[in-house]
C-alpha cells in the first residue's frame, strides 16, 4: 500500500494518510491492499481513507467489505480454519509439526460491494458480478 510499493514492517496512522494523500495526488487508478496483519489492524482507517479519496480498493478479506469497501479476493476462511483444526488434530495426536505439509489455499471468494462501487461511479460487469461469491448491495 505504498507509492512506491514497499511499505515499512511496523506503520502507523500518519503513514497510512500519508500514503493515501500521495496516492491521490499520484493519481493511481486502483489499489491492492496486502493481506499482512498490519493493514488488518488498521482496516477501519484504511477503509474511510478509501472513502474519503475514492480510489478503488480490492482488500485481502471481506472484513474490509463488510465495512464499506469496494472488493475482496480472499481465501475461504472456512477452509482455512478446517485445515488448521486438522493439523491441530494431528499435532495432539502426535505427528511433529514439521512432517507436516504447507497448505495452500485451493478456494478463494469474491465479495462485491454494489454500495461501494456506485459512490465511486463504477459499474459492476456482469461477469465480474457472475463470478462473484457474494454481492453486498
């Protein structure tokens, strides 16, 4: 979420209107937000800057949707959670943690919020709005 797509490990607020701001007077025509835990604790805030300086915004999870933003691309957290209860399963059942594989999330969901994109002045295609998981409206 950066002008020049690197941002510090650790941010604060004043980065992230910093940002914003730069972003607008760079005039960027869409943003990505990563999915790093960071963003997510800041989610509120990044969601009202992405109000207040109307860039379109696709988030890493719909938390940041439900909230008032445009468009998530996310895991199914579902099935995160299941492949995590497993593996804790297997740990307590004594498998070692490394002899464990890396998962890698096979199900991703799209989230549309209609709301979001008509204050922005976009329109919604109907592919976009076929393919979609869930249309807030």
């Amino acid at each position: 979420m950066s002008v020049n797509g690197v941002f510090p490990a650790e941010f604060n607020e004043t980065q992230i209107r910093h940002t914003f701001a730069a972003m607008t007077q760079q005039q960027f025509e869409a943003v990505l937000i990563d999915e790093g835990g960071g963003f997510l604790a800041q989610r509120v805030l990044i969601v009202e800057l992405a109000e207040k300086y109307r860039p379109p915004v696709c988030y890493p999870y719909r938390d940041y949707v439900d909230l008032g933003g445009l468009m998530a691309y996310a895991p199914d957290l579902g099935e995160l959670a299941q492949r995590l209860a497993d593996n804790v399963h297997k740990i307590l059942n004594g498998a070692k943690p490394g002899d464990i594989p890396v998962f890698q999330p096979t199900r991703f969901q799209l989230v549309v919020n209609l709301k979001a994109a008509k204050s922005l002045g976009l329109t919604i295609s109907q592919s976009i709005s076929a393919r979609a998981d869930e249309i807030i409206e």
